[in-house]
C-alpha cells in the first residue's frame, strides 16, 4: 500500500480512517459525496485536511468513481446507505448506492490493478444471531432492505475475488460508535438525549449489541488490510461482547451522572421480523491473524464520545426522530 483512496471518507467510520493512515504515512485520497456547498462532511474539521487530497463525486456514478481512482493503488470502500429505518422508506436508494456503488469500486479497482480491494461490510448481514459469538461461518439473512443490499454487495465482492482474481478482503464491523457519528444511531441518541435532559425516547430495549470504539474498528481495518492471508476472506470486527439497548442506557446514564426516564416509541420500533435481536461477535479469525488488539473497553469509548457530544452538542437535534 502506498497510495489510497478512501471512499465515504467525509462519514463517521471514514473519516476517523483517512486521518489514521495520513498518522501512518500514506498518501490519503479522500473521495466524499458531490455537493454544491463544497462541504467535506467530517474532514472540514480535520487537522489534517492539508494533507489530504479530496475529491468530490458519487460513488452510484462509474466514470466519477473510474476517474478518482486511477492513481490508486488500494481502495478502502466505506460509502454507503447506513440508515436501517430509512431503508424501510426507500430500498431502491439502498440497492443503487450499495450494490451499484461497490460494483463501481471493484469494476476500477479491476480496471486499474488494484493491489488492495477493502470492502465494509456490517454485521447486519447476519441477521439475529442463529448461535453465539457469530463467526464468518453464519448464515447471511437480509432481514431489512439494507442488510440485504450489504448481503448483496459481499457477495459481488467475492465473486470478483473468484473470477478475476481481484485481491478483495471484506471488513465485517459490528457495531461501532464513537465521536462524529449519526444521530441515527442509538449511543448518540441516548448521549444527546441526556445532556439535553429529556426523557430517553428508544425503541425496543431488549436487542443486544456488541460495541467497538471507533478507534479499534479502524485499526481492525488497516490490520486485515495489511495481512495477504486475509485475501478472498470475510473477517469480523468487534469485541466478543454484548449489551442490550437497555442495559446501555442505564450505563451511559451512570457515566453521565444523570436520572433516566425511559418511553418506548413505537416509531423506533423494527418491524417484528425485520429487527435483529442479538448479536455478538467472534473476533477469533481477526486476532489469530493479525496484530489487533482492542486498546478502549465499552466505559472508555462510551466517555470518550460523551465528552466530544459534550462540545458539538448543538449538532443534535434531540427534539427529532432522525430516520
């Protein structure tokens, strides 16, 4: 690896990765979504922005994608549709920026022989746990339209593995959280809720995750793409841990030194077959095969990301329900 493109490098996850490989050295390419404002999403607040070449286009369009990536040699793929319940709302959204845009990635890397083909995938894939921790060996299950299109993006990336021998590694996160992360997702909502001291608004409080810290999600990511054995293979990411949504927000609650009042919404509530009730992840392949180790348990990554809402706490808007 010498010269890397990151896609979705404006995003939560994308973000924090672009800065860790500028810390390592390499010469970073940021691809972020196309917009009239010329806004970069997370890297405009980057120490590292100068460092950083960045390029705007749209990862559903192949001659954008073709273009950004010609001086490249490794690609980390990170754009994508992410929400859940907006999937819900408009699946073709999912199937185009999903499907169509890692089909666009592999197609140039494939193009421009690419020495390292990074793909993201999630651990939504997986459905609820069918036996625990879940290893890659788990069947897939699309049990909402966005995991569906990840289920089908995966597997476009495998099968350029198998027929064209491109050197793809797919990067199986479970849940991470941390600094810059979506409103839609549950630690922000809980964080944002209590600093403005509202009852907690959740859906379902029984589901159980498990959660890494931003930090150790992309240091899983570099490792498995610094690691030839990995070539052709899925490798999970995460903590061999697991906590329920509710039992999180009692934690979160606890460090923050603050009473809760929890309403369920029905709005925040899956659809009953859609909603993925477990999941915990076997991180065995990643640890036997690289040098990853986890440096943030849950309580120093949860106090990490509260003290930065603490200081970008008008970012949130707590009174909505972000789909």
């Amino acid at each position: 690896m010498k010269n890397i493109l990151v896609t979705g490098a404006g995003g939560f996850i994308g973000s924090h990765l672009t800065e860790f490989l500028v810390e390592k050295g390499f010469n970073v390419k940021a691809f972020v979504r196309y917009n009239s404002r010329n806004q970069w999403g997370w890297l405009e607040e980057s120490k590292y922005k100068k460092e950083i070449q960045i390029t705007v286009g749209d990862i559903r369009d192949f001659d954008s994608v073709l273009n950004v990536m010609h001086d490249c040699d490794t690609v980390f793929h990170l754009a994508a549709l992410i929400g859940i319940p907006y999937s819900y709302v408009s699946p073709a959204a999912y199937i185009k920026t999903n499907i169509e845009g890692t089909y666009n990635v592999l197609e140039s890397a494939r193009k421009n022989n690419f020495e390292n083909v990074i793909i993201t995938s999630t651990s939504e894939t997986y459905g609820t746990a069918q036996y625990v921790p879940i290893d890659e060996e788990h069947p897939m299950v699309g049990q909402s339209p966005y995991s569906a299109s990840k289920i089908g993006a995966d597997q476009i990336a495998i099968s350029y593995f198998r027929s064209f021998a491109l050197p793809v590694k797919i990067v199986r996160p479970f849940n991470t959280y941390g600094p810059r992360q979506s409103a839609r997702a549950v630690i922000p909502t809980i964080i944002s809720q209590l600093l403005a001291d509202k009852p907690l608004k959740l859906g379902s409080l029984l589901p159980t995750r498990d959660l890494t810290y931003v930090k150790d999600t992309v240091k899983g990511f570099y490792e498995i793409a610094c690691n030839d054995v990995l070539t052709g293979e899925i490798t999970n990411i995460g903590m061999n841990q697991e906590i329920s949504i509710g039992d999180l927000a009692h934690k979160i609650s606890e460090l923050m030194n603050k009473e809760i009042k929890i309403e369920t919404e029905e709005i925040r509530i899956r659809p009953e077959k859609s909603e993925v009730e477990r999941l915990k992840c076997n991180n065995s392949k990643l640890m036997s095969n690289t040098d990853w180790q986890p440096t943030d348990n849950l309580e120093t990554g949860l106090m990490q990301t509260i003290e930065w809402m603490k200081n970008h706490r008008e970012m949130y808007k707590v009174e909505m329900y972000n789909v």
